[in-house]
C-alpha cells in the first residue's frame, strides 16, 4: 500500500502559506513543469498556474497540472461536501440540563 499526499495550490498565497507552515519546502514548489503533461505550472508563466503536488511516502514530490489532477479534485469535491460550522450557538440555543 501507497501513502500519498495531495496539496492543491490555486494561488500564490497557497504557496507562500504552504512554506511558511512548513507543509512543503520550497524545493518541492519549484517546479515549473507538470510531470505529466509538461504543461506550465506555478510561476512559469506570465501569470500564477494552479498545480497540484503529490509526496509520497518516501518525501518524493511531483507536481501534475490541475487538468491531469482532475480526476482526483473532481472525485473530492463530488462525493465529499466542504464541511460547514453548525448553525447553533452553544450557548445560546441550547440548554445543557
């Protein structure tokens, strides 16, 4: 069995947030290429390409375009629901005795 990771990075602030929380190193956001398609991602552009990295359970990273991970977002966002707060506030909707 595979372990993996999956880190979807839709902006720059994604990025710079990723290593400053120390959730990937910079080498393993420099990437500028997709593994698989060889189309552009991050920086490599004029303007910020939206990526996807992988890291496997040895701290092996690639990153894939968001086009070749559709699949994998698509299948995330169809079967699990973003998770939403509960509309009550404890304290004041419900009783505790």
């Amino acid at each position: 069995m595979r372990s993996l990771e999956v880190h979807l990075f839709e902006s720059e602030t994604d990025v710079d947030l990723a290593i400053q929380g120390g959730l990937a190193l910079p080498e393993q956001l420099a990437s500028t290429d997709c593994t698989e398609c060889d189309g552009p991602v991050g920086y490599s552009g004029i303007e910020f390409e939206p990526f996807v990295v992988v890291i496997d359970e040895n701290d092996q990273d690639w990153a894939i375009c968001v086009s070749c991970a559709g699949p994998i977002l698509s299948y995330v966002d169809a079967f699990f629901p973003p998770v939403t707060k509960s509309h009550y506030v404890i304290d004041e909707d419900l009783d505790y005795f």
